[in-house]
C-alpha cells in the first residue's frame, strides 16, 4: 500500500510543476524579495498591514488532519516539535503543494491558543501547534488556513471530562437546544443565532492572533436527517420545510463565518469543502452549495471532495468535476479535491465498473490531476 501511494505522490508532483506558481498580484509571499516596493503596493487603509496574507491564484492544496498528528505532533515539543513539523511542510513543498489546509479544530477543541475552545488531546501540553506550523510554512512559501470543523464536538465520554467552564460542556447540559447528542458524539445546532457567534467568535479568535491566509472548512453540517436531532427549534421557528430551514440555518453560518473573516482581512480567504455529490449536499447534510457556489458573499473557494474513480458508476470524476463547475460563479474559485487515499484500495461503493480502479491502474492520481489542470477549475486539493 505505502509503495503503491508513493508512486502516486511522485507522479502527482511531476504532474503539479506545470501549474503556474506565481502569487497574487496584490497578495505577499513570506518571498519578501518578489514583492514591490512598498510603495506600490495598494491595500485598503483600514487593513493590518503587519502581516499580508500569502495566497496563490492556482491552489495546489493538501489537507493535514488530525488522523495525522501521530507522525509529525503528537508527543513532540519546543524544537522537537518544530524539526518535525519542518520535515513534514519540506516533504509537501517537494511534492508541489502551496497550500495546506491544518486541523486546528477537529472536534470543539483546538490546536492552538484558544479561551474559547479546550485544548485539543493529540498535542503535547502547552503546545501552540499552528504557530509552528504557520512559521514554518510561511518560510518555505506554503499558505495555510486554519482548518475547522463547525458544528462537530466532542463523545460523550470526553464532553463529560472537559471542565465546566467550557462553553460548550455548558450547553450539553442546560437543555437549550444550542448542542445535541448523535450517534455518542455531540454537535453544535446551527438553528440558533448564540451558536453561531459562538463559532465565528472562534474564527475571530484565530484571525487575531495568527497569521493564517485563509479559515476553511469541511463537510460537517447536519450530522443526520432525522427530525429530532433540532426538532423543538424548528417548532419554534414557524417554518413548514424542514430541509429548507436547516439549509437556511447553514447557510447563516457560513454567511457569519464569511463576513468575520472579510471583516478583520478582506485579503484572507475563506473555502468551504463539501462532499464530492451535489445533492447529498443539498438533501442529507443540508449544505446549499449551490448557493454558495454559484454566489458572492459566502465564501472565496469551493473544494468539492471529488473522491470517485474516472469509473465510478454514479459519480464519475471527470463528469462530477463538469458538474460543480456548472455551479460555480466567476466569483468562487473552483478547487477540485482528490482522494489520492483512496490508492491501493478498492472503492466498493464505485459498482462494478470502478471497484478495482483504485488498485489497478496505479497512475489514477496523476492522471486526475492533469484533468484538474486541463479544466477551467482554478486549483486542485489532494487528502491521503
């Protein structure tokens, strides 16, 4: 398996050279030799000139989850923390990304400095994560946005070792509604305008404080269609359609989440990555991505997690990759995502046709990439 994703990854970065590479025009790399004189440079007058946001106009991004903090995060600290997280960004430049997407909030905690959320548990105490990473990406040129989860929060077994002062333990106690109990685990109920706040007051609190390019986040809204996971609040709202409501409510989300960011940095981007499919966006997880797509004002990019084999029976790559630029606006950047993960294993959920795609044609990621990049889409993000 690591063999057959190496080859991959090696194909992927002779593949990534061909995108153009050149930043922004009004946007700065820590390259601080290819910007302007200051002089030249025109940015709005109420913008925090300290600090000038690093973001290229062809994205090759990659996601650093937390399944991943094993190898480079966890257990490490002060320098030993740094050498490792060093390697891991010099092993991704190599491979020809420029931007990553890091986990800083994964389940309601945080893997960074935060009075809002508790620290996150695969880091070493104390440990201020994303400040290692943003300066050492920032060195070697990587953009990073600070990767959220929403609405996702802690089991239950973990909610009830969490001190009391944590807002969110609050609310899975008080019976408000604001955070609701599904499958062992706890989530944030977007239905309320204090929860809402509260993420974006989240946001904020890493805007501030760190000198991130971007706030992304992924495809964890409704973690269920069942009626009662919000069902006293949508009751209390007056509406009729259910599914409108809670897409309505993402929607507010987002919107909030969008506005923050603009509000402290008009440069800094704001992505959203969603499902590969468009309407099990729409109908299971509720997530108007058409709306978000194919409008100004809620987000800066789309990076739809087209996860399918060219042999997919249902969602086939290059179709589903037709799809989502069918909806995305002039004004949302399309980035195609690709689950080069998904290499060496069989896809039981491609049918027939594509099950076995994934382990025998070995060159699967490579040629997905070159179909990114001859398409109108303005970037590709890889998760493996």
């Amino acid at each position: 398996m690591k063999k057959t994703l190496m080859l991959a990854l090696t194909a992927f970065s002779l593949v990534s050279c061909s995108a153009p590479e050149q930043i922004m025009p009004t946007e700065s790399s820590t390259v601080r030799q290819e910007m302007p004189p200051a002089e030249e440079v025109s940015f709005p007058p109420e913008e925090d000139r300290s600090y000038v946001p690093l973001n290229y106009p062809y994205q090759k991004g990659v996601w650093l989850p937390y399944v991943g903090f094993d190898g480079y995060i966890t257990g490490r600290s002060g320098n030993e923390l740094r050498t490792a997280v060093r390697e891991k960004l010099s092993g991704l430049k190599e491979l020809g990304f420029n931007t990553v997407y890091f986990h800083v909030r994964p389940f309601g905690d945080a893997y960074y400095s935060s009075e809002i959320f508790p620290p996150g548990t695969l880091a070493a105490e104390d440990t201020d994560v994303l400040a290692a990473v943003i300066e050492e990406a920032h060195d070697m040129g990587l953009s990073v946005h600070a990767w959220i989860n929403p609405l996702r929060l802690q089991s239950v077994e973990e909610m009830a070792a969490l001190p009391d002062s944590y807002i969110t333990k609050k609310w899975s106690q008080d019976g408000s509604g604001f955070v609701r109990e599904y499958g062992g685990r706890y989530y944030l109920v977007p239905a309320f305008p204090e929860v809402i706040q509260l993420i974006s007051d989240g946001v904020s609190e890493i805007i501030e404080n760190y000198d991130v390019d971007g706030i992304h986040i992924d495809d964890y809204f409704y973690p269920t269609t069942e009626e009662y996971f919000d069902s006293e609040a949508f009751a209390a709202s007056g509406s009729t359609d259910l599914a409108q409501w809670r897409r309505d409510n993402c929607t507010a989300l987002v919107k909030s989440i969008y506005d923050t960011v603009k509000a402290h940095d008009s440069r800094l981007l704001f992505g959203i990555s969603p499902q590969g499919s468009i309407s099990a966006n729409t109908d299971t997880l509720y997530a108007d991505v058409v709306l978000w797509s194919g409008s100004p004002g809620y987000c800066d990019y789309i990076v739809p997690q087209v996860y399918f084999g060219f042999k997919h029976e249902t969602h086939p790559f290059t179709q589903t990759v037709k799809e989502w630029g069918s909806i995305a606006s002039d004004d949302v950047a399309l980035i195609i995502g690709i689950g080069a993960y998904k290499t060496g294993k069989p896809d039981e959920f491609a049918g027939i046709a594509g099950e076995a795609e994934w382990t025998d044609e070995p060159d699967i990621v490579e040629r997905q990439i070159q179909a990114v990049l001859d398409s109108p889409a303005s970037g590709y993000a890889v998760y493996y």
